[in-house]
C-alpha cells in the first residue's frame, strides 16, 4: 500500500503547471511578462523571423493558439491573419480593439510633394501598431485587472501600471528637447509613439513596405529632406537602407524594430524608454 500513497503524494506536492498566455506580437507579450511575473508562461506567436503584416502559421503556431490558457492579441481589423484562427477559439481572449478606452489611429498617407504632412496609411484604414501607445498597454493591463484578477500576482496592475508611467515620463523627458526636429522613416509605423510622445510626423518614403518611390517622387522628397535640414532616418527591419541613404546622405540611421523582435524577453516599459525612445534620441540630437 505505501507505494501508491507514495504516489500519491508525490503528485499531490508536485507544483502546478504554470498557466501558457499567447500574445500575438513580442510587445504585448513583455506586458505580460512584466504582469505576471512567475506565475504564467508567456509565449509570443510570431517568431523573429515572421512579419505580421501577412504572416504564415505553421501548425504548431495555431497549435500553441488554439491550447493557451489565454490569448492576447490585437483584434481582427489589425490582425487579419489570426482573425480566422480565433473565431476557431473556444478559450478565453482578449483584443485590444474590444476595449473601450484604446486609442486608434487612422488617415491619409504622405505623398511627400505637397508640402503637408501626413499620416501613412489610407484614408479610413486603420494603423495597427496599436502597442507602441503607452496608454493603449494602460488599458490593457487595466482589462486584465477586471478579467483575469484572481490570476494576477499581488500588487498588479499597480506596479506595472506605476512604472509604465516612470517610463512614459521618462522617454518623454528625453524627447521633449527634439519634438520640432525632421526625421525620415521608410515606412512609418511609429505613429501612435510619435503622437504619444510629441515628435514631428516623420517624412515618409513609401505606404507599401515593398515598394519604393518613382522617379518623381524621389527628386521631390530629396528636395524636401534638404529644404528641413533632416539629419536622421529612423530605419525598421524591412526599410530599404539603400533608398533611405540614397535620399538623405548626411543622415544619421538608427535601426529601431517596432516590434521589439531584438528585444525579446524585455519588460514593456523598458523597451519603451530604454531602447525605443532612446534610439529616437540618439538619432535626432543635433
């Protein structure tokens, strides 16, 4: 008889298995690492390698989807591509798109000879990058304080909510001083942490990530990249580093990932401040 006892208490002092959230981009799984701390696994669904602008699942993607205890994840406007796999879903989720208080962004694109400046991407289309909004991460820390409680650690949302405003603060501080200097971006995905922060919409080279701009086009944004003085060109993974140089020879490039993919492993708002704000202002400082 001791043996099965022996099991049995074996099993029974044996540590739960720690709880596996999903977050759709690396971002938003930092939050949730910076939440929960200890007591869930976090895993992010894309890997370094794949781009969510149209990103392929391989079945252990949808496999690691369709089996976490809780998925966090965007919304079906902003991620299309897992839009279908979560209406397959049976376990709970969250989307920042579904909570009230979130901040989105939207508009025309910059043609770049008009002498305005304009957000990217078309008319009525809406700009994904919803995380790279301080207050949009607010919101949803503050949504799992009201969904998940109970698995929350003591003392969160507080704390991360706490140091996510030291952050905010702090990349603003460091900002503050360059929020009138031009900058050159590919494509723009930095709206929502331009705006946040305060910075000048940037000039933008192209809407589509794989195109570049026609002759004409060209010769007109050089022309203004000389006529503002712009001396830095803020470069994400999938820029023409070639086109940007050719545009502005004097520039100095910061390569920034806005999706932290360098990054993983990061908490939130050090990613933030200490790595997205900080090559904002190594790049814009005279």
């Amino acid at each position: 008889m001791r043996y099965p006892i022996l099991a049995l208490l074996l099993v029974l002092s044996a540590p739960l298995s720690a709880r596996t959230l999903v977050a759709s981009v690396e971002p938003l799984a930092m939050a949730l690492r910076d939440l929960y701390g200890d007591t869930a696994e976090v895993e992010t669904l894309l890997a370094p390698n794949q781009s969510p602008h149209n990103p392929m699942l391989s079945p252990r993607q949808m496999l690691r989807l369709r089996q976490a205890d809780l998925v966090i994840w965007l919304g079906a406007q902003a991620e299309p591509a897992v839009a279908d796999l979560m209406a397959r879903r049976d376990g709970p989720s969250v989307a920042l798109l579904s909570l009230p208080d979130i901040t989105r962004r939207q508009g025309g694109h910059d043609h770049g000879d008009d002498g305005h400046e304009h957000d990217h991407h078309h008319q009525g289309q809406l700009d994904p990058h919803l995380w790279l909004d301080p207050a949009n991460v607010a919101a949803l820390a503050r949504a799992l304080a009201k969904r998940d409680d109970a698995a929350l650690p003591a003392g969160q949302p507080g704390a991360f909510l706490a140091e996510l405003e030291r952050a905010t603060g702090a990349a603003r501080e460091r900002l503050a001083p360059l929020s009138d200097q031009a900058w050159l971006s590919f494509h723009n995905p930095w709206g929502y942490f331009q705006q946040r922060l305060g910075l000048r919409e940037p000039i933008t080279v192209s809407e589509q990530l794989g195109a570049g701009p026609g002759s004409r086009r060209f010769v007109a944004l050089a022309e203004r990249v000389e006529r503002e003085v712009v001396h830095c060109a803020v470069a994400e993974p999938e820029a023409q580093r070639a086109l940007l140089a050719r545009l502005c020879p004097d520039c100095r490039r910061v390569d920034l990932d806005p999706l932290g993919r360098d990054h993983p492993g990061s908490g939130y708002g050090a990613w933030l401040d200490g790595v997205v704000a900080a090559g904002f202002q190594r790049c814009l400082t005279p």
